[in-house]
C-alpha cells in the first residue's frame, strides 16, 4: 500500500511506536505545508491512504478528483478541511477519530506554559539572564487571580482544572451546554 503523510514539520511520525505498523508499506513523508492544488495532486497521485495531521492541507473536491488511486483520507479529530460528498462519490473513506471525552492535554498544557510565562516574565527574565543580568523583576503570582475562559470543551475545561491547582477563580464564557458544565464543575460562567 502507498501511504503519503502530509505536513509532519517536525519528522516526529517516525518516532512514534504506532510508526511500526506501516512496516511493509510505501510511506512518504512530508515535512513541509503544500496547498497548492496541482503540486499536491502531483505529490499524492500514487496515494493509496493519505494520513491528515491536525487540518493543516485542505482536500477539496478538486484535488480528489485528481487522485484516482486514493481510497483512504485518515486522520484525528474534526474535519472541516476534507470535503466528505465528494469522497463519498469516488469510494474515498475518511477515517477520523473524534475522542470524545479525551482531553487534548498537549494544547492544554501548552496554554497553562503561556499563562506561567506571560505572569512569571519567564520570556523577559531569560533575556535579562543571557545577558548577565539575574532578576530583573518578580513577576506576579496566579494564587487569588481570576482566569477567564472561552470555550468549556476539552481544552478549556483541562485548563480550568490547571487554573484551579493554582488556586484562580475561573469564569466561563461559552455555549450554554458548556455553561451548564462549567457551573456544574463550581466556575462561575
């Protein structure tokens, strides 16, 4: 089976234990970001399966109707960038994990590591210490602050939980059912 993986930046696919169970396959990685129509086309024209990370390249009916050998589009999570009817009219499955319940704990950490660094002037201090200089400030602690949040899904509702280990008073703005979810789990929405 010929299977291209798309827009890998870091060339971390490899290194994953899962990367295994392509052994004895035709797997092609890319590791830059391509929109453009015609050079996709080009780089997928002998795809079998194409594996999506996050919704990086947009798969429209017009490249699909460009990759006669393609019969498998897979991926994690939504998929408002792969357009579905036309896949469906040329035999193209999409295969997409949607992990309800799942935390996304890599952008949630991520999130937390910007509050951290944003309160504590982590950027500014290893600036000031590269140039010799030690502590050029305090910064500010997150205990007894508030921490406003958009959105109580995945993310948003591990945030929270961040937030609260740190002793902040959340307060939600999102869709009523995540509303009733957020008050449910004691935040003020």
């Amino acid at each position: 089976m010929k299977i291209a993986i798309l827009d890998d930046y870091f060339d971390t696919i490899r290194t994953l234990n899962a990367f295994r169970k392509l052994d004895g396959h035709e797997v092609t990685i890319w590791n830059d970001h391509v929109q453009d129509v015609g050079a996709l086309a080009d780089r997928l024209c002998d795809a079998e399966v194409v594996v999506l990370i996050r919704e990086r390249t947009e798969i429209r009916a017009a490249l699909l109707e460009q990759l006669p050998k393609l019969r498998l589009i897979s991926q994690r999570s939504v998929y408002p960038h792969i357009d579905v009817d036309p896949c469906t009219r040329l035999g193209v499955i999409v295969s997409s994990s949607q992990h309800p319940g799942t935390p996304c704990y890599a952008a949630a950490e991520l999130t937390w590591g910007l509050v951290l660094a944003a309160a504590r002037q982590i950027p500014q201090q290893m600036a000031a210490l590269k140039t010799g200089r030690w502590q050029i400030g305090v910064g500010t602690t997150l205990r007894g602050k508030t921490l406003g949040i958009y959105g109580y899904g995945r993310i948003g509702s591990t945030v929270a939980e961040y937030g609260k280990a740190f002793g902040m008073t959340l307060l939600v703005w999102a869709r009523e059912p995540s509303l009733v979810r957020a008050r449910a789990d004691g935040h003020r929405a």
